[in-house]
C-alpha cells in the first residue's frame, strides 16, 4: 500500500515539475526568441542562456521549498526531518550557485561574440572607406592628367564603393542595436528569474524528481 502511495506521489512530483520547466521555458523563449531567430550564429549562445535561466529558476524555487519545509518540521520539532531538510538546502543552494556560474558564463560568451561582430563590421567599413578615398583621389588625379574617360571609370566605381559604405554602415548600427536589445531582453528574463516563483514547487516533488533536472555536467 506505502509503494502504491509512493507512485502516486512521484507520478504527481514528475508533473509538476514537468508543468513547471515548460512554463519556465515558454517565459524564456518568448522573451529571447527574436535573437534565436534572427541570426543563427546566435542561436545556441541564445538557447544556452534561457537553459540557464529555467535551471536558476527551478533551484530557487526547490531552496524556497525547502527553507519553507524546513520551518515547518522546526515548529512540528522534528528533528530527523529537519536534518533531512538541512541536506537538501544544501545541495539546492549548490545547485543554484552552480547554475548561476553556468548563466554568468554563457552570456559572456554570447556577448563576446556580438562584440566581435561589431568588430568585424568596423573593419570592414575601414577599408571600403580607404578603398572610397582612393578612388576619390584618382577621379582627381585623372582629370588633371586630362584622362575623361578613367575618371569617369574611377567616378563610376567611387559611387559603387560609396554604396557600399553606407550599407557598412547600417549593418554596423544593426549588430550594435542587436547587441543592446538582446542584453536587454536577457537582463529583464534574469528579473524575472530571480522573481518569486510563479509555481509552488513542493519538497517531496524535488526529492522525486532530482534525479531528472536539467543540469550541465
């Protein structure tokens, strides 16, 4: 009769649970989706950092679950379960502090690489400008030399090369807006992370279902 108990219980922990990552997932991805998608160079970098949160919302809420467990078998003064309840804060918090490193990491990498493209975008509007220069000056040149007919070849490619700068420039300002939302969109799920949790995670569901969180190894 306990076993069948025990079953149900755990079958009752996995769905709650499973209830409470895919509402944290949905949240996550609602608010990061837009970088998912727009740029697959970022997608995973994306996809890392939302894991991460759902992991340090999950921990959260199974340390408050046990802080509150654990204030309860202190007023009962049970002092097997409280000792239980001790070693179980315990490995919450060490969940969550690792899940919090993992997240630090992840949206510095994901950052680094958005830096890098800005990078990547002002070398390359420093060398169509020079490239834009030089042709401007051998319009010059050709004309004193009394050459038409190259500078107008060099005229027609400084106008090519003109065009170009000014898309150099957009998709510049593009990765530095792209940047700035996406630090946004990810400080605002961290909020929200970091909120009260949105689902009452029980004790005993924590204990059932341990074994099963999402972790990185």
């Amino acid at each position: 009769m306990k076993a069948i108990k025990f079953k149900e219980m755990l079958f009752v922990g996995m769905i709650s649970i499973g209830t409470f990552f895919s509402s944290v997932t949905n949240l996550q991805a609602q608010t990061l989706t837009k970088y998912v998608n727009t740029a697959d160079k970022y997608q995973q970098g994306n996809t890392d950092v939302r894991d991460d949160l759902a992991r340090v919302k999950y921990h959260r809420s199974a340390l408050s679950a046990w802080r509150n467990q654990y204030a309860k078998d202190k007023k009962a003064g049970n002092e097997a379960a409280m000792n239980k309840d001790r070693t179980e804060m315990l490995k919450a918090r060490a969940d969550l502090q690792r899940s919090k490193s993992y997240l630090i990491a992840d949206k510095r990498d994901l950052m680094n690489d958005r830096r890098l493209a800005i990078r990547d975008r002002k070398d390359e509007l420093r060398k169509d400008q020079k490239r834009l220069a030089s042709e401007r000056k051998r319009v010059d040149v050709e004309l004193a030399a009394n050459h038409p007919e190259t500078a107008q070849v060099a005229l027609d490619n400084s106008t090519k090369i003109r065009r170009e700068v000014e898309q150099d420039k957009e998709l510049l300002r593009a990765e530095r807006v792209a940047l700035n939302e996406n630090k946004l969109a990810i400080n605002n799920a961290e909020l929200k992370a970091n909120a009260e949790p949105a689902v009452k995670l029980y004790p005993e569901n924590a204990v059932a279902y341990s074994g099963k969180v999402i972790r990185k190894k």
